[in-house]
C-alpha cells in the first residue's frame, strides 16, 4: 500500500531540488520539470519494479522519460532513489557531465534512451517491449511524455503498433500542463481530447489529476485497465509555483536567484543536494 503523505512529502523535495539545479545550472525549461514531479515521484517509489542497486536488471520495469527537456525532475529521483549520487546534482548542465540538459545514455548509461527529441519515446518503449516479449519477460514500460508532443505523428504510429501487437504491459502517462515551446496546447491542438484519441487507436485510457497522488497511484495500481490493450493516463498538471503558472515563457526562461529564493520559500523545502 503505497504511504501517500510520504510521497507527497518527497514530491515536495524534488520540487525544490529542480528549482535549485535549473539556478546552478543556467538553464530553463523549469515548466516541463515541475509539472512532471509528481508522476516520477508515484513511479520510482511505488509503481516500478526495479533496483538501484541492480539497474541493468534484464527483468526490471523500463522507464521512458520522452519529454527529455525536463529531466531534472528525472535526475533529482534518480538521485534520491540511490541511482546517482545527490552530490552529482551540482553537475546538473555541466558540459561533458552526465546531467546534461537533455537525458544521454552516453552519459548517463543507466538510462533507457537518450531523450529530448520529442515523438520518440512512446515508440522506443513498444520497440523494447517488442524484443521483451520475444524473451518471455514480464517487464512493462512506463512513458513520461509531455501533451505537446503529442503533435507528432511518430506518436501515433507507435500507439497504432503497440495496440495492434496488444501491448498490454506499456503505459504512457501524459503530462498535460496546457503549455508547450510556443503556446498553449488546447489552441494549438485544436481543442481534441487526447483520451479519446488514445481510444480510437485501441488504447484504454483515463484522465487524472497529475498532482493528486492519490489518484496518479490508483491509475497505475489499476494498469492495464483492460487485458490486451496499452493504457493511456492523461495526467492533468500544473507548475505548482504561484508567478510560473499558465505563463508559456518559462518553458524556456531562466530563473534568477531572488525568484529562486521566492519559490522555495513558497514550498518550504530544502533541494535534496543542499541537505546537511
């Protein structure tokens, strides 16, 4: 039974943490971190069948973290989950580190792919499960991606392939923060739902708020909703820091230090690599 005042308290540190590596490291795309904490916190402390210590495991869970460009959210669970040491956070955007801004496998060789490039990942987990299955294994494959990318087609094309080969052991999780590069997603989108898209392509599918935790381990707990089918959670979410919200500029906008001071105030935590 999962202890959600725990993961909630987590959510909360890795929160912090992002603000504080986003600082150190002169880099933006702090939306797409923030929106995702909460999905990756429910993942790795909860959901996933894998590791830290045996993390090239061949039966383990696979995690995708297609929307690469807001992998300190990713590197700060992996940090406190005993993948990396914490003390590498500080690295973070460093140039031939292994926190680079967008998640390599060159660098960082325990992870899945290298990401960042969007429309890719969704594919490489059903290709992966592909080969899996072929070796009678019951590992599944959870994909973190971002609503924008959901623009492309390479999407589609995967979702197409894992419903036909009844991919029931992959499951995408949507992080719908209503933003991507150049605009807010419903009006770019067209207002669709993409539910019901992952519907019509023969995926069962539901819609969550991606920061209730409650909620975000129920529909994991419950994947796949339906034997033979991929399963869909579009994870509704938003930044979670009161200026950021619903202001497409910090996709990309860098965070100074009295706005950095400001949102951790705010949380009221300390970033898990400045713990004492």
């Amino acid at each position: 039974m999962a202890n959600v005042s725990r993961l909630e308290s987590k959510a909360r540190a890795i929160r912090a943490t992002c603000l504080q590596m986003a600082f150190e490291g002169k880099e933006g795309h702090l939306s797409s971190s923030l929106t995702s904490v909460d999905i990756l916190v429910v993942l790795y402390y909860h959901a996933l069948r894998a590791d830290p210590s045996r993390a090239d495991d061949p039966h383990r869970d696979r995690i995708i973290f297609s929307k690469g460009h807001g992998c300190t959210s990713l590197y700060a669970v992996l940090a406190d989950r005993g993948y990396v040491p914490r003390a590498a956070l500080r690295d973070y955007n460093v140039p031939y580190g292994p926190l680079p801004n967008h998640p390599c496998e060159h660098a960082l060789p325990l992870l899945e792919m290298s990401s960042g490039s969007l429309g890719h990942g969704l594919g490489v987990a059903a290709g992966i499960l592909y080969g899996l299955r072929l070796k009678e294994s019951s590992a599944r494959a959870f994909v973190v991606m971002g609503d924008g990318e959901c623009n492309e087609g390479s999407v589609w094309e995967a979702a197409m392939f894992a419903a036909a080969h009844h991919m029931d052991r992959l499951v995408a999780l949507v992080d719908y923060n209503g933003m991507q590069a150049v605009g807010r997603t419903d009006e770019i989108m067209g207002h669709t739902s993409l539910a019901a898209k992952f519907e019509a392509f023969g995926w069962s599918a539901a819609v969550i708020d991606g920061h209730r935790i409650p909620e975000i381990v129920d529909a994991l707990d419950r994947a796949p909703f339906q034997p033979g089918r991929p399963t869909a959670i579009v994870a509704k979410t938003c930044v979670g820091v009161s200026f950021m919200e619903n202001d497409v500029l910090w996709h990309y906008r860098k965070i100074s230090r009295e706005e950095l001071d400001r949102a951790l105030a705010e949380l009221a935590e300390t970033p898990i690599h400045l713990e004492t």
